[in-house]
C-alpha cells in the first residue's frame, strides 16, 4: 500500500470514529454490524477479513497487537512498524505500564 492509500485509509478511519463520538445510533450500528456500516460509510473491507468494533473508556483499554511482519527485522525496525506514534497518540507517552501495572489514561 503507497503512502497515499495509507493517508486515505487513515482519514476515512478517522471520519467513522469522528462520525461514531457524535452519533449514537451511527455507533450501535458500527458495534453490531461493523462491514455494512463501514461499506455504508465508504469504507471498504477486503474479503474475506473480520472486523470487530471495540471501545476504550477511561477504566478499560484494549492492546491490539498487529500481525507479526514477515521477514527480519532490527529492534528498531520493530519499534517503527509497532506503531509508537499510535500509542502516542492515545496513551500520551511512550508504550509502558505504568506504576502499579496499569497503562496511562489516554488523551481523548
């Protein structure tokens, strides 16, 4: 996938979830039914893949882990496709259990 289909499948990722926060019917239907909303909403999923639609809150967060990639790769080529900036994003620093063994509370 070039840069590009990334940058269009991560926007049209972040108008579902935008879509979701604001409508709660839009996200009932996305919970129970997430290919045809995702098809509604113009998002397509390649056949023959699963989706499964889940929520963090303030007292429950889900790790998703990716598919491992193939081939070798460096600790530092891993940290990169790991995704550091994602968790950035939504735990607000680096990937850590913090004291006590909990994750940080995410920035939203």
């Amino acid at each position: 996938m070039s840069q590009t289909d990334q940058d269009k499948a991560t926007a049209a990722r972040a108008k579902v979830i935008a879509r979701a926060w604001r409508d709660p019917a839009f996200k009932a239907k996305l919970i129970a039914d997430p290919h045809a909303t995702l098809k509604e909403a113009g998002v397509a999923v390649p056949e023959g893949v699963t989706v499964k639609v889940v929520e963090n809150t303030d007292t429950h967060h889900h790790l998703v882990l990716p598919p491992k990639p193939s081939g070798e790769l460096s600790d530092a080529e891993l940290d990169k496709v790991a995704g550091g900036n994602l968790w950035h994003t939504v735990f607000g620093g680096t990937p850590h259990i913090g004291e006590g063994g909990s994750f940080p509370k995410p920035n939203i």
